[in-house]
C-alpha cells in the first residue's frame, strides 16, 4: 500500500511544526525542518507514516541542535556579531514567554522532554511507547513524572522572567 | 484498603488522558477504587492540576497559528533536491581537472626537455618552404611564429583552459600547410600570441629566433607579426574578459548569464569576473563581520574545467570552502567560518 503523503502532510503538518518549534525555538526554522522532513520522507512507504515523519522530524532537529551549539561557540568568538544584535531587537514578548518555557523544559530529562512534547504533539500512548521505545505501560508514570517537573522548573523560572517587567509598571 | 492498592501516578495520568479504556480491566479498576478511596480522589485532581497546567504552559510557547503551505511546496523542494543528487559532485569534477592538469604540466615540461635542440629547427624549415611570393611569406611568418602559441597550448590546460580547443589550435600550428592558416581567422592566432605577451615571459626568445632568410627579406611580415602582437584589435573584447575584473552587478549577470550569488542582508565588497559565457566565473566578497569575509565562487554548473582559475584566486584564501548547487551554477564558498557555519550561510543563498 502506498502512503498518501499529501494526506500526511495535511493531517500531521501544524502538530509537527509545533513539535520541531518546541526543539529549535525558531518559527521559520521549524517550518523549515517540516518541509524538509516531508521531502524525505516521500521516497518511503511506512506502515506508520505519522510516526515514521515524527522520527525523522527528531533526527533533524537534533542533527539541528547540535549544529546551533557550534554555531553558538562560534558566535560567541565573533563578539558583538550582527546575529547577536538582531537577535536582542525581536525579544518581543511572545519570544520570551517560548524562552521561559524553554528554559523549563531544559530542567527535564530528555526522555521525559521527548515524551512530553510527543503528548503534545498529539500522539497517544501506544505511539509514544513504540516512538521512544519505552513499554506501553511506563508511558503514564513518565508522563506524571515529566509533568510535574515542567510545572515546578516553570514556576522557578518564571519568577526570575517577570520581576523586572512588574517593576518598570 | 492497604497502600499498596493506592494508585500510582502513572495509571491517574494514563486514567486522565483516556488512555485506560471503557471495558477495559485497567479503567475498571481505577473507577472501583475512586469510588471508595477518597486520598487517591483527592490525588486525582491534583494531578489533573499537574496536567492541565503544563498543556497550558506548553500552549504558551507558540507558534500561535501555522499555516500549512501547500503539498506542493514539498514535492518541488523534493525535485530540487533530487536534480542537484542527479549532478557529479563538483569535488569530483575538480578533483578531475586538477589531475588532468598536473598531468599535463608533467608531460610539457618533459616534452620541453626532450625538444629543446629540434623545435627551433622544425621552425626555420618552415620558414625555409614559404620562399615564393610576399603573402606567402607572410602567412609563413604568422605561421612560423607560433612555437610560442603552441607552446602556450600545450601549456594553458595547465592552467585548465577548457582542453579540446588549444589541442586543435596545436595541431593547425604544427602544421606546414598554408591552407590550414587560411582557414583560420587570423585574429584567433593574434589572441593567443598576445595572451602570451600578456600571461607568459616565455614567448618573446622562441619568436626571435623564428626569422629565416626569406622572412628577413620580408620586414612588412615581421612588422606585422609586432604588430599584432602588440595591439591585436579584433582580441581586444576578448582579452578584456580573459582577466580577473571587477565589474557591476549587471555586467556580472550578463557575462554569468544568470544571477550572481549572494547572501541577503550582508554587505558586498564588489564582484569580479573572469572569462565569459558558460566559462565565466564570479567571485563575490561579502562581509561576515568586523574582518570576516566570505567568498563566492560561481560558474556554470555545467562548465566545471574553468573552476581552477578562480582556484588560483582563492589559493591565498584561508578558511573552509564549500561547493553548492545554485540556480544552476556551482556556488564555492570561502571563508574562516566552521563548516556547518559555511554550510547554513550557503543556504541563504537568495533565490531570484
């Protein structure tokens, strides 16, 4: 049987960019690593083409993150690089409310931040367990577990975030 | 009821997010002891708390909206990629060309050695034959003044010329034959003679030593032979383009036929071209930061020889280079940047 990739695409799109964006926290890029996800996925016929997608999408990413650490050492070499600047001028509001979250998010083991973010990406636990590999039944105890602990990273970090903006008012 | 019984967090979760099912034993089972345990109650809403609060925390990340684009998007992104797959990497291509040249440097310097007692003879025999008319002598001349031209044939692979055509302007000079020089446009003669002056020291020696009696005899060939030395007018155009020049944007395209390479957002230092048409190549600096720059290479994707002539530019370059597809050129970049840095800057290349 052949995979109805545009069908895929459709269906899975929106949940997938908002998973790549909860890795790279970048918009455009997200988008990006979408687009380029599908484009190799089309070559392949999966019995489960969401998860199959999910995959990929999450090698890219990683393959992505790794890449912005060495891009980061580099900039930090570049001191005062115009990628630094144009960065500070778009810290709206939005972005730093997704930096706080990302920041809790970083307090999480990366099992349970994958976990999580396939949870909120929409997959149930059956697919969970078969994408990360852990028994069906560990899916809830690890979901409790990342939960918990998003919430406490995210109520120590948002203390920090808020009190200079409270005392400008 | 004993604490053992009590619920662990996992299965309130799993009980919250439905994922214990009607009928099935485990949500059975979760439902009977909610019903008579009112701490695991209690505990249930809590974590339905938990839950909710980091669905929320999660929703504020964003992105708000994402429009899908449609499928299509994909399946020409897929082609594209598919077209450069299809393409020799351009690695292979100069790896190829540097090759061929160095062989063919080797081979004319040994050449050189075997030849240099009997090549100025051959010419003075030719020179010797043409001992009727003026114009005969003229095109004897012309003709016998080449070993200078071959000379530079055989040596401008080495610089990687496109092969084919010096080779067959070797053959035609080599030859005694008039006829061969007739059918010839002079001025083509002309323009590697004074590619010559104008690349090589080596020329002027061999050409002084062509003059036989009868060419004596004739000084309005030699005066010629200077002449279209030193000012050959139907190359000049040519000649202009054979050189590194620094040229506007738009006579970039129109030497490239095609757009010139470039990052959006960073300032350029200027474009420069050498060659024309499908051997054109372009070389575009752009500023990276205080000190930085990044270099651009481009050519036709289809005329992969003319490459290590912008190689020599580049040779005193530092940094990392890397070859990409580009709107049907192979764009080489340059520059003192780590590779995937290099590689994601490529990237951006703007798409016109």
């Amino acid at each position: 049987m052949r995979v109805d990739w545009a069908v895929v695409y459709r269906e899975t799109y929106a949940d997938l960019v908002r998973f790549l964006h909860r890795k790279v926290w970048d918009a455009d890029q997200a988008q990006d690593l979408a687009q380029e996800t599908f484009v190799r996925a089309l070559d392949h016929d999966p019995e489960n083409p969401r998860a199959f997608v999910f995959t990929i999408a999450a090698n890219l990413a990683r393959d992505e993150a790794r890449a912005a650490i060495r891009r980061k050492k580099h900039l930090t070499l570049m001191a005062g690089g115009a990628a630094e600047a144009a960065g500070a001028a778009e810290a709206t509001e939005e972005n730093e409310r997704a930096d706080t979250v990302r920041r809790a998010l970083d307090e999480l083991s990366e099992r349970d931040r994958e976990v999580l973010l396939l949870w909120d990406a929409g997959f149930d636990y059956g697919e969970i367990a078969r994408q990360t590999g852990l028994s069906p039944g560990a899916i809830g105890t690890t979901l409790a577990r990342a939960r918990r602990k998003l919430v406490e990273a995210y109520q120590a970090v948002v203390p920090e975030a808020e009190q200079p903006r409270k005392k400008q008012v | 009821m004993s604490d053992v019984q009590h619920l662990d967090d996992g299965r309130l979760h799993a009980y919250l997010d439905g994922h214990l099912r009607d009928g099935t034993v485990g949500r059975d089972y979760v439902e009977r002891h909610l019903a008579e345990c009112a701490a695991c109650r209690a505990r249930l809403e809590e974590e339905r708390r938990v839950r909710d609060r980091a669905r929320a925390i999660l929703g504020a990340a964003g992105p708000v909206k994402v429009a899908t684009p449609p499928f299509e998007a994909v399946l020409e992104r897929a082609e594209r990629k598919r077209a450069s797959r299809r393409r020799v990497p351009p690695t292979v291509v100069l790896a190829w060309a540097a090759s061929l040249a160095l062989a063919v440097t080797v081979g004319w310097y040994a050449r050189s050695l075997v030849l240099t007692g009997g090549g100025t003879g051959t010419v003075a025999t030719v020179a010797q034959d043409a001992d009727a008319p003026a114009e005969d002598v003229r095109a004897g001349g012309i003709e016998a003044a080449p070993p200078a031209p071959r000379q530079i044939a055989q040596s401008a692979p080495a610089r990687a010329q496109p092969a084919p055509a010096p080779r067959e302007e070797a053959v035609v000079v080599a030859e005694p034959a008039a006829p061969a020089v007739a059918d010839r446009p002079l001025a083509n003669l002309a323009a590697v003679e004074a590619k010559a002056a104008v690349d090589t020291e080596v020329p002027p020696l061999r050409i002084a030593e062509a003059p036989a009696p009868s060419a004596a005899a004739a000084p309005g060939a030699a005066a010629e032979r200077v002449r279209l030395r030193a000012a050959p007018p139907a190359a000049a155009a040519d000649l202009a383009e054979q050189s590194w020049r620094t040229v506007t944007r738009a006579e970039a395209e129109r030497r490239l036929g095609g757009p010139v390479a470039m990052i959006p957002g960073l300032p350029s230092l200027g474009t420069s071209v050498f060659g024309t048409g499908d051997a054109a190549v372009a070389r575009t600096l752009q500023v990276l930061g205080a000190g930085l720059t990044i270099e651009l290479l481009q050519q036709r994707a289809t005329a992969p020889a003319a490459m290590p002539q912008a190689g020599r530019a580049m040779g005193s370059e530092p940094g990392q280079s890397l070859t990409v597809e580009w709107e049907g050129f192979s764009v080489t970049g340059r520059a003192l940047v780590p590779a995937d840095s290099l590689r994601r800057l490529l990237s951006r290349l703007h798409r016109p």
